[in-house]
C-alpha cells in the first residue's frame, strides 16, 4: 500500500525536479496546487517547452514510471528524497528566507527538546520566540515555507516536524478565521505537542517496522509525559497543554489516551490531529517513504471517524490542496466541482455547474478558487447526492476538463 515505491504494473521512482529529461514518464508531481505548472496525471516528456516548465517550477519532486519511460543514471537516484532544506534551491530568494527560518527554529526546537530530555524546564520565551517567526514567515512566504518543511531528513524528523506542525496550525487558524493572538498560541500548541516523545526511548520512536504491544502502549504514554512537562512551566497557554495531551484523540471516540468523542475534543486538539498526521504522511520515517500532499489528504479523508470532516476541508483549503473531483458550494448559491487546472495554475480551478437556489444544472462555468478575496470563495465541501447529483455526472465534468484548452 505504500504509495510512491512500487504497485501493479508500474516502476515508480521519487526524483529531485533537476533530474527529468526528456523521454522520461512522469507519473504524478509532489507538492500543492501553488506549485504546479500543469496538472495533467501521467504523461511522457516529448518536448523542451514541457521540461522547460517543470524545470522552471516550484515543484520540488516528481514521480516517474520507469515502465512507461526513462529512468535516471543508476547512480542518481539514491538518496534523491532526503534533500536537505539548507540544499535546497539556495538560489531562489523566497525559499532561502524560508529554509532560514526553518534552520534556526529546527536549532531551537532541538535545544528546548534537549533540555526537557535533561529534565530541564522548557524556556517558554524560545518557544514563542519560534513561533512568532514561523508565524511572520506563514503571513508573508507561505508558499515557500511550507514547501521547505515538508523536506526532511530522517535524522531530524522530530525537530522540523515540530516546526512544521507549528506552521501548519498558524496557517489554518488564519484559514478559519482565528485571530492572530489564537493563531499564534496554536502555533505554540503544534510546536510543543510531541514534546513528551524525549521520555520514550528512540529505539521505540525510531523502529522500523510494528511495535510490540509493550513499544505500543510506551510510545503512547508521550501525550501524558508532555503535558506533565509543560503544566510545570510557566507562560505556555493551556490550549498547548490541551493539544499534547489530546492530539492524538479521535472523533469517533478510539483514540488516546482518554477516548474522548466528537464534541469533547477541543477545536485545538482536532486541529492539532490533522496538522500532526499530515505532515507525518508526507515526511520520511524509517519505515516508509514520503507520501505526497494530494495522497496523504486522500488517505486521511477515506479514514472515517478519525478527523473532524469540516475541520479537514478548511486544512486542505489552507495548504491548497483540492483532489480533482471534490464537489464544493462556492459563493453567490453555486455549486461546482474541482477540475484538472490549465497550465500555469497557481489555484485549484472550479467548474461552476448547478444553481442551488434555482436547484438545477447551469451553464457550466470556469472558475479559479481563492479565499474571496481572489477568486471564486469556496464555502464548504458538498455531497452532491444530498442535492439529487448522480455520481455519474460528476464523473463526466471530470472527464471533461478545463473547457478552454
Ligand atoms: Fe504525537
């Protein structure tokens, strides 16, 4: 089930954006919507224009099929996932900025996760020294932040997945309306919510392969040892000491350590949930490979009863990140659904289809999701059943496309 290795038929192989020449298959890109110049799925590269853009793009990694094309020099491939943010795209301004902060927080954390590992207490002016850099740094180069922190070495995985969480919960607190104060209490919340991993052994947190039930039940024991760190220190706000201690909490009420359901977990915690569990989808570990954005969001969907489904749709909104397919309520009483975007998207591009007040189908329209602000709001995610709208149709507007190209 491993996405990215190998599957029926195919030879997939993870490869650094540089590395694509000409006669290769590419399979799929890695990243969000902000980066990709073209969203066709699975296509030979035939022309210099089509390496042109990738090259010229955003995008950090790709897959290739080596069964349907080129493979790269035997020698190159090796390691081609473990870029190191201060590596990458050094030469690009907004990335550098980005990959400086990352580095200076990814010091920070390990210093204060350090310390707690000596039994020292955690210095809360640090941590909210951190936060509110990753905080500046989401308001002005989002894309490029987050972009950097989704690329970890295994090594120092617990350290920038801390950052990285931190950001991601600024981000969708900005994205569900929150204030900045909030915003930045829940960035505490992400950064420190692991922080009880420096009491279990890093032979358990690092093992690669299943845990025992004996590994199991200690490595669950890190929700409780972090709040019991951090309820000693001064100046951590409780919606930290709440997002340790319930993050890993699910709606339907199986997960850790108090089984809390639904309603009982706090928007914090269920936010927190999401934000943890996506960026450890998308990290390497030891055990498995990095899973891409558009992958880790449709995994995480299909898993009934583990997040809060509004929540999960204002994360994918925050990291822009729509699969083809969704059907979305957008402003002023229209439905449409999220189609392949045309060259040079930067936005997930919607086809506007059905009038919900006149409750029919419309002309159908193109148009670019934003926040409102630019283009097209996109309210919420909708079950198109629920509005008499076969399955089938929806297929067809998929298959359909970008009706201008
Ligand atoms: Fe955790």
């Amino acid at each position: 089930m491993r996405m990215g290795t190998r599957s029926s038929g195919m030879a997939l192989k993870r490869i650094q954006r540089d590395q694509l020449r000409l006669g290769m298959y590419v399979h799929a890109f890695d990243g969000s919507w902000f980066d990709h110049p073209f969203w066709r799925r699975g296509f030979l590269i035939q022309r210099e224009s089509e390496l042109a853009a990738v090259h010229g793009s955003g995008i950090d990694t790709l897959l290739i099929d080596t069964s349907k094309g080129s493979d790269i020099p035997a020698a190159a491939g090796a390691g081609a996932s473990r870029k190191r943010p201060a590596q990458a795209e050094a030469h690009d301004p907004r990335t550098e900025a980005a990959t400086q902060v990352v580095n200076r927080s990814k010091e920070k954390v390990r210093e204060l996760f350090d310390a707690a590992r000596l039994g020292k207490a955690v210095e809360s002016s640090a941590v909210l020294s951190v936060v509110a850099e990753v905080a500046s740094e989401i308001e002005h180069n989002r894309r490029a932040l987050l972009r950097v922190l989704r690329l970890k070495s295994k090594d120092e995985y617990t350290y920038l997945h801390s950052v990285a969480v931190c950001a991601l919960m600024v981000n969708l607190a900005a994205q569900i309306g929150l204030d900045e104060r909030t915003a930045a209490k829940l960035g505490t919340a992400g950064l420190l919510h692991d922080v009880g991993k420096v009491k279990i052994p890093d032979e358990v947190l690092n093992k690669p392969g299943r845990l025992t039930d004996e590994e199991y039940a200690l490595a669950k024991t890190h929700s409780i040892e972090g709040y019991r760190l951090l309820v000693q220190v001064e100046g951590i706000p409780p919606v930290a000491l709440d997002v340790c201690q319930h993050h890993h909490e699910k709606m339907d009420g199986t997960g850790y350590p108090h089984g809390l359901n639904g309603e009982e977990i706090s928007l914090a915690a269920r936010m927190g949930a999401i934000c943890d569990v996506y960026d450890a989808l998308t990290s390497n570990r030891p055990y498995k490979n990095a899973w891409t954005p558009l992958e880790a969001i449709t995994r995480m969907r299909q898993w009934q009863g583990h997040f809060d489904p509004q929540l999960l749709f204002a994360f994918m909104l925050s990291v822009g990140l729509l699969p083809v397919g969704t059907v979305v309520e957008l402003r002023r009483e229209r439905l449409g659904i999220v189609i392949e975007g045309g060259r040079r998207a930067t936005r997930p591009k919607v086809l506007a289809f059905y009038s919900t007040r006149r409750r029919r189908f419309t002309r159908t329209e193109l148009t670019v999701a934003g926040d409102g602000r630019f283009g097209d709001a996109i309210l919420a995610e909708v079950d198109p059943a629920k509005w008499g709208i076969a399955q089938e149709r929806i297929d067809h507007f998929v298959r359909l496309g970008v009706p201008w190209v």
